[in-house]
C-alpha cells in the first residue's frame, strides 16, 4: 500500500520496529512487535507507545497526535516487511480496548481492496473466524500474505 507513513527501524529478526510519531504533542516513541505464538506460525501484532524506562510497549495510553492514519499506515508497512520476510506468518492482531479494535477495522475496510490483493483477511465473531466483511464488529484480525 503506498500511504504516507513513518521511516520505520527495524531490528534484524524483522520481530521488532519503532518510529517516531510527530504531531501537536510533540514526538512520541512507538513500538510494533510480532511475538510468535504458542501455535506454531503465527504472530501476535503488539503495538504501542515505547516505555522509556522499560522499552516495552504500552499500549492502554492515548496520545492524540493528530496523525492517527498515519501511524495505523505505518503498523500496516512493519506488517508488510514481516510478512514479506515470513510469508508463510499468519499475523493476529486485536486493539487493547473496544474502541482501537473498531479504529483498525475501520482501517481494513477503508483499504479493503488493497489489503485483499496482498493478504488472505479474517475478522474474529464470537471465537469463530471468517472471511472478512465490511460492517461488522470482529473481535480481532487474522492476516497472511497472499
């Protein structure tokens, strides 16, 4: 997808990046990490604002920089490096609240035809997964590259 995004920097496993999220609040350190799961093959997506103390991801706080596109369009470009480097990944992915679940649902159908000419698309309803659809409030988002 060619949207404008930050320079990402990424670690040499491809498991790990960050990029600098500029705005009214000033810049702001975010991280994105895929952490494999107990199955086999597939990733978790994390991604939040970089801890300094830590390093870790917190991803419960808000920052209101005023480039919230921009920022998902750069945790969409970390998911194609990733899976462009592990192309067999199966990347899952859900919000920390209910409101970031619906924003990167928004996401997905505002670019669904490019997302579906590069990705296989699940969206997660009642434990159950199914092809994704627009217009309905999925739990979480399973996605590997076509």
């Amino acid at each position: 997808m060619k949207l404008p995004h930050y320079e990402l920097i990424a670690e040499k496993t491809l498991r790990v990046y960050e990029f600098t999220s500029e705005g009214p609040r000033g810049q702001i350190q975010k991280l994105i990490k895929f952490s494999e799961t107990a199955l086999k093959g597939y990733y978790n997506l994390a991604f939040g604002n970089k801890d300094l103390e830590t390093g870790d991801i917190d991803d419960k706080v808000v920052s209101n920089n005023g480039d919230s596109e921009q920022v998902l369009a750069t945790v969409v470009s970390a998911v194609y490096m990733f899976t462009e480097a592990n192309n067999e990944a199966w990347v899952y992915a859900t919000g920390s609240t209910n409101a970031r679940t619906r924003l990167y649902r928004m996401g997905i159908t505002k670019y669904i035809d490019e997302v579906k000419s590069d990705f296989y698309v699940f969206g997660q309803l009642q434990g159950e997964w199914e092809e994704f659809k627009i217009d309905v409030d999925y739990n979480a988002f399973l996605v590997r590259r076509k």
